[in-house]
C-alpha cells in the first residue's frame, strides 16, 4: 500500500481480555518496529523484527505482549490479559533498511487502545 | 540509544515569531534523526544529520549538528499555525536499528 496501515484504529476493551493489533508495512520494507505512545510521551520502543524474525524484543513490557510477523510483511502484535496500563497508542512503524542508518521511519496512524 | 536531553519541553509563540527546540548528549552521537508530530497524528520524519557540523535547510526550518556531534538544534523562522506539533530529535545510540525518541518539545502557536 501507499503508506503503513494499523487496524484496528481504536480498540476499547476490559481489563483481562485478549486484543490484537494488526500492521501493514510499506510493501517491500523488510524491516518492522512496534513502539507504544502514552499521552504526553515520546513513542517507546517495543520490538523490531527484520524479515519474519524478531530481532529484538527488549521493548516489551512483559510476557503478556507477543508480536509476530510470520510472512515478513504483516505484523501482529498480541496482548494478553489487558491491564489499565497497557492503555496508549501503538504505532507500527516501517524503513527500507536500518532506520539507525538510512534515516526514515515510516509510522502508521496507530491503533489507540484502551482498557477499561 | 544514548540519553538525549531536548528542551525545552513546551514551547509557546505568538505566529511570526521564531522558535528552537535543542537536543544535547554527554555522548557522541553517530547520526541524529528529528520528526514532527502533530495534535493526534503519527510521528512523521523530517532530517537526518550525519556530518559533523552539518546544517540543512528546509524552508524555514534549519536543522543543526553540532562539531562534536553531542547536541542539535531546529530552528523555525516565522512560525506559522501549521507548524504546531510536538518535534523530536531521535537517536539510534550505538544500534543500527534502533531509534529511540525522547519527550519533544511541544509547540503551540498563537494566531
């Protein structure tokens, strides 16, 4: 597509329940980062995945989160037994190559989550 | 990424008037990246710097690193209501992947 797409664009839940976040790259873009955005904050590194391969994870919060990418192109990122605090903005986001070096991320709309 | 300081954190002008928002590292940094974001929207890239002293234009924004790569500026000339937006000087420390973003210094312009 044109740009990065996330669905959905909002998601209201309570607190316990299971959602999952999609994410459409820019097609060819092999590399992938999830970040989280709480209100007032920067966006917080979650995981980056370069092709199918989560090449590093340390952003997660907890076990709860868990992300895939199994084809290389759509990412999923899950959280399980949503708590208030999980509550924020996920942002995909997309870059040709390493974005710590080609310079670009490409960010979706984000996918506004929140936990009653 | 290494700890980058940006300020200031809030940042209010009359439209017509200047503004700079400055980040600074105790460390060298190998590359500076700043995006925009604006009210309810994604972050959006705007430059990289790379080169010691380097300084880029982009209409009336000009972006600045400094000789020992340890700090950079954006500067805007004659803000304008479409420049609102919370902007971010991003850094990837010493991964080649890995940018991480700070707070911003939010803007907000008065018409």
């Amino acid at each position: 597509g044109a740009g990065v797409s996330q669905t959905p664009s909002n998601k209201v839940t309570e607190k316990g329940k299971y959602v999952e976040l999609r994410c459409d790259p820019i097609s060819g873009h092999t590399a992938l980062y999830w970040y989280r955005q709480s209100l007032g904050q920067g966006p917080e590194f979650l995981i980056y995945f370069q092709g199918t391969g989560a090449a590093d994870d340390s952003g997660l919060p907890n076990d709860r989160f868990f992300a895939v990418r199994p084809e290389g192109s759509v990412s999923t990122l899950k959280i399980q037994r949503t708590e208030r605090g999980d509550s924020a903005v996920y942002l995909c986001a997309s870059s040709r190559g390493l974005a710590g070096t080609t310079g670009e991320l490409f960010f979706g709309e984000g996918s506004r989550l929140t936990v009653l | 990424g290494q700890q980058v300081m940006q300020i200031p954190q809030y940042q209010h002008v009359q439209e017509g008037e200047d503004f700079t928002t400055y980040c600074n590292s105790s460390t060298t940094l190998s590359n500076i990246q700043w995006y925009k974001q604006r009210p309810g929207g994604h972050p959006v890239f705007l430059i990289q710097l790379v080169k010691s002293g380097e300084v880029k234009k982009q209409k009336r924004l000009t972006f600045q690193f400094g000789e020992a790569k340890k700090n950079s500026s954006l500067h805007i000339t004659a803000t304008q209501t479409t420049d609102v937006g919370t902007y971010f000087c991003v850094n990837s420390g010493g991964s080649n992947y890995k940018l991480t973003f700070g707070k911003g210094t939010l803007l907000t312009v008065n018409p």
